[in-house]
C-alpha cells in the first residue's frame, strides 16, 4: 500500500494526512495534528525596557522556539516513518504575514520542513495556500471581500464533505487537517503523486 504525508506546516500548530492509493483510488487513511505552546519559564513578569532584562527576555524566547521547532518536527518525522509514507505534500507558508511575530512563526515553519525532507529523504510538492484553497474550491473573485476567517470556513466544509472522517475532530485542528486535505487535492495530477499512482499499478 503506498502512502503519502499531506501536511498543513505550521510553527504553532501542523495539520497532517496520510492518504493511501488503493485499486479504488485513493483515500483518506489516517489523520493528526500537532500543536506547541509557548514555553512557561518565557520571562513575561515586566515591560520594562531596562537593557539586561530585554536580553534576557530574547534569549528565553528564542531558546523555546527551538523547543518548538524540535517538538514539531520530531513528530512530522515520526508520523512519517511510523506509518510508511512514501512521499510529502506540504503547504510551505506564504506572505501576507501582518506583523513581526507571524513572520517569524512562517519563517521557522518554512525552515523546519525544509530540513524535516533532507531527514526523510523522500521525494516532495510544494503547495502554495492558493493553490491549496483552489483545490477546495475557492474562487478568490466570487467572494473579494473575504477575510481569512470566511476562507477557512470555506475550506472546512469543502474538505468535511469530501472526507466525513474529519467532521467530528474539534475545531482547533479540524482546520488544519482540513488544509492538508486540500494541499493533497492540489498536488493530484502533479509528478509525485502520478508516479505514486503509476508505482501501485505495475
């Protein structure tokens, strides 16, 4: 049975799906999402913007999102291995990020994948979240005053309707499994997953 890790990549939280191609076509075979919480020993007791204590405030910041990174990546490659993928879909995050911490928190996410394929070693499609929410079928021109929250309302029901095993999962992660969901539908009829389908054929 072949199978492919579709995942939603995230810093603080990665929606994760693992399909399997079957004689029937392929289907929706397992499904996770993994989430990390900042750090409590994170020195937040004062606002002062004395020297000493901004630096020792950085640097506890900065060593637990390493913590983060670790947990997070750890547990894409254990899900990985554990149930036998053969290749990776991954959202990678985009732009548009609205200020500083977020930017931080796509770069990380972008960077830990990166690093999580040379691990694995295996073959991978990159999905831009474009690309994944027209997979759902979002039309960008029929809703122009959208906002991100109506977007991910959009991709929920469309991914719960073609995969009813997601329907009951809380909605804390139900809308990150949901976009792997739909970066898998975007990645069909690209090179990884045709040679997938063309492996289980011969």
């Amino acid at each position: 049975m072949i199978k492919v890790l579709a995942a939603d990549v995230g810093f603080m939280a990665t929606g994760m799906a693992i399909f399997c191609h079957t004689p029937e076509g392929w289907k929706l075979f397992d499904k996770r999402c993994l989430h990390t919480e900042q750090g409590h020993s994170e020195i937040v007791e004062s606002k002062r913007a004395k020297t000493g204590f901004v630096r020792k405030h950085l640097c506890s910041v900065a060593t637990d999102d390493i913590r983060r990174t670790e947990l997070m990546a750890t547990g894409i490659i254990n899900y990985f291995i554990e149930n036998q993928c053969e290749g990776l879909v991954a959202e990678i995050p985009g732009g548009g990020a609205q200020n500083a911490i977020a930017q931080k928190c796509m770069g990380a996410a972008t960077a830990m994948i990166a690093v999580v394929r040379m691990v694995l070693r295996c073959p991978a499609e990159w999905i831009t979240p474009n690309e994944s929410r027209t997979a759902a079928g979002w039309v960008k021109t029929d809703h122009p005053e959208a906002d991100r929250a109506m977007i991910k309302r959009f991709v929920m029901a469309a991914m719960e309707a073609k995969y009813p095993a997601i329907a009951d999962l809380k909605i804390k992660d139900k809308e990150h499994i949901a976009d792997a969901c739909a970066t898998f539908e975007a990645a069909r009829g690209r090179q990884l997953i045709k040679s997938m389908e063309g492996a289980h054929d011969n």
